[in-house]
C-alpha cells in the first residue's frame, strides 16, 4: 500500500488569510478618528494589533514561506471584538491543534461580514478539518469559501480554493473531479501570473496522474513545481514535493533514491516543527524498508508515524499506517494481527470518505483470506476493492495486485 498523503495543496491556505489584513485596521482608524485625544488608549490598542499582525506574519512567513509584501495582507477584515479568536486560531495551527483551530476560526465568522474575508475564514477551516482527514466535513467549508470568493470577485482566492477542492478530491479518490478543479486553478493562477500557485497546483495534479499510473507524467509536474518552490525559497512546499518524488521512485523500484528523497523532505520537515510532515515522511520511509524486506524497520517507522498522527488528530495518516502496520504483520505470518489493523484502518477510512484507502484495505483483506485459504471471502473483498479502484480510475501496483489475486482465485476455482 503506498501512503499518499503529502499536503502540497494546504499552501492554499496562505492565501485564505490574505483576505484579513484591513478588517482588522479599519476599526482602529475609525477609532482614531472617533477619540482623537484619547491618544494613550488608540497607542494601545493599535500595539496590540501590531502584534497580532506581525505574529501572523512570523508564522506564515517561517512555515509557508510568503514573501513580505503579501504578508501584509494577512489580517484583512475581523473588528476588534473578533481579534482574539483569530489570535488563537492562528496559535492552535501552530502547535497543530486543529480542531480547537476550527473553532476559533468559526468564532471569528459574524453577520453580513465582507465577502473576501468569509472566503478567508472558511478556506482556513476547511484546510483546518483537512489536515484531520476530515474531507467530507472540509468539502462544504471549501464550497462556502468558493461562492464567497466569487462574491468578492477575488480570482486569486478563487484558485486557492478550486485546488484546495481538487487535492480534497484527490484524497477522497475523485480523480475525475481532482483533475477538473486543480485545471481550473491552474489556468486562473496562469492568467493571473501567480507563480506559487502554479507550481502548488501542479504538485497536485502529479499526485493525480501518479495513482492513475502515469509515474512519467507525474514526476514531470512535481519537478516542475519543485523547481519553482525552490525559487521562491518556500521550503514547506519544497518538501512536499520531495517526499512526491520519493513516492515516483518507490513506485519505480528505486528505492535507493526513493530513500534519498523522503529523508530530504523529512529533515525539512523537522527543522519546521511541521509534525504532519514528519509523519507522512516517516510512514513513506516505513514503505521503503518493508519494500527492501526490512520488517523491523517498518515496523519502527510507521509506529513512530502513528504515535504523531494520534497525538495531532489526523485520522488518514492513522489509517495509513495503521493499514502499514497490517501488512509488515501480515508478512510475518500474524494474520489475527494483520486482519485487526487492517479492519481498524478501513473503519477510520469509511468514516472519513477515504475511496482510495478503502480500496487498498479491501485488497489487503482479500489477500489475508486468500492465504488463509478462505477463497470465496477473497473473491468477495478482492472484487469489491477492483470495483472501487475503476470508479476513482486508478491505476499502477494496487489494482494490478487485485487482479493478478484474482486470476488466481480464478485458477484455483477451475482445478
């Protein structure tokens, strides 16, 4: 099973705070000019608010690396009664507590608020509960956003969101849909000469063609993003698309470079403090040693993974390696093992909405019962999860697993 949860398509998120950086100063001017010689409490308040602004711009600007002169869009339209909900908002998804930052962001939302600050807000939530594998809760946030978006006649917003929704449905195994949202960002941010979100669309349609088995096409799109994060010296960026790569070279066989890469990533990720990176790098590196037979290894790697992903909520990266785990069991001969990790990862999975998950935890349950010999049940389950591997349209070593299984199941059944 190949672990394919690298957020490069959150960097959408920088600019869903572009829209609060003068909502937040206009209740300051307007009190200025309303108490003029209460110069003392005006000093005060816009102090405050200064140091809102710069400690929003120093977490964006050390974690999605934007440059100084958007930065000083990022607080665009809460009043002041608002302000410590966003301040706390913003500390929560810096120590990737992401659902206590869903609620604050929500206590930031008040009637008849600008269009181009609900887009705002309701993109971050969206990023928020994404981050938790949470997309179907994430999708209506993204959808709200996007009308907001359009409200406000923000094409750079608009594009923002389209390939937030393109990488949700990448995630939920809507591939058809992932690559008609990420196309319409990508021409807009083409239009509109936006250089970082160009090359974040494009990382996300690599992910696209690489489950459909298109690896050449696929590391063209993420070199190519790669190439342009590194440019714009946005190092966040540049790790998704090195633990990318390190996917295309896995898938490949080459698992001396596929190492190389998600080790690159992985020490980006940890001089970030970016533990939901830390954590897909680590189960990917866990895929490299089981690939190599290193059991052990593995097993180390992805409980590592696990223990993160448990401790910053993020259901998908439990169920991946929970689903991990299954599997090194598994090729140790525990099968009761196997089948419970497997089962736990598949329950996270449907929950969630996970069609790609579901499939390959479908397909690993099918081989657990075919070596057991139970070949009406492996049909069963491995029949499930090839019908589910055609709707999303995917491609490459899942599916083609599926169905060698059952030509053998098959075989079996004639003799």
């Amino acid at each position: 099973m190949e672990i394919v949860l690298t957020i490069s398509g959150i960097v959408g998120l920088v600019v869903g705070l572009a829209a609060l950086a003068e909502l937040i100063w206009k209740p300051f001017r307007r009190l200025v000019l309303r108490r003029e010689t209460d110069i003392e409490r005006v000093e005060a308040k816009v102090g405050q608010m200064q140091e809102t602004v710069e400690e929003i711009k120093e977490y964006f600007n050390h974690y999605f690396g934007v440059p100084e002169d958007s930065s000083r869009k990022l607080v665009e339209s809460l009043p002041a009664d608002r302000e410590q909900s966003l301040r706390a908002a913003i500390q929560a998804q810096r120590e990737e507590r992401y659902p206590d930052a869903v609620r604050h962001l929500k206590d930031c939302i008040y009637p008849d608020m600008p269009s181009a600050a609900r887009a705002s807000i309701h993109n971050l939530i969206g990023n928020s509960l994404l981050r938790q594998g949470l997309a179907p809760d994430a999708e209506p946030e993204y959808l709200e956003a996007l009308e907001a978006a359009r409200e406000a006649k923000d094409r750079q917003a608009q594009a923002k969101v389209l390939g937030n929704l393109g990488f949700l449905y990448h995630q939920q195994g809507d591939l058809t849909r992932a690559e008609q949202h990420l196309k319409q960002a990508l021409d807009i941010q083409q239009d509109i000469g936006d250089r970082l979100g160009q090359a974040n669309a494009l990382g996300n349609l690599g992910l696209v063609y690489r489950l459909r088995g298109d690896l050449e096409r696929a590391e063209q799109h993420h070199k190519e993003a790669l190439d342009t994060h590194r440019t714009l010296r946005n190092r966040a960026s540049e790790a998704h698309d090195l633990g990318n790569l390190g996917l295309i070279y896995a898938a490949r066989r080459d698992l001396d470079r596929a190492e190389h890469y998600h080790r690159n990533a992985l020490d980006i990720h940890r001089q970030m403090g970016n533990l939901l990176g830390e954590a897909n790098q680590l189960g990917n590196l866990g895929n490299v040693y089981r690939q190599r037979g290193d059991l052990d290894r593995a097993e180390q790697h992805y409980k590592e993974a696990l223990e993160i992903d448990r401790r910053i909520g993020d259901r998908l990266g439990q169920a991946n390696q929970l689903g991990n785990l299954g599997i090194v069991y598994a090729h140790r001969g525990d099968l009761d093992r196997a089948e419970q990790h497997l089962k736990q990862a598949l329950e996270l999975q449907q929950q969630i909405g996970d069609r790609l998950g579901q499939a390959n935890q479908l397909g690993n349950l099918g081989l657990l019962a075919e070596k057991r010999a139970q070949l009406s049940q492996a049909e069963n389950l491995l029949r499930q999860s090839l019908a589910i591997f055609d709707q999303v349209g995917a491609g490459g070593q899942g599916p083609d697993n599926v169905r060698r299984a059952l030509a053998r199941i098959e075989e079996l059944k004639r003799q």
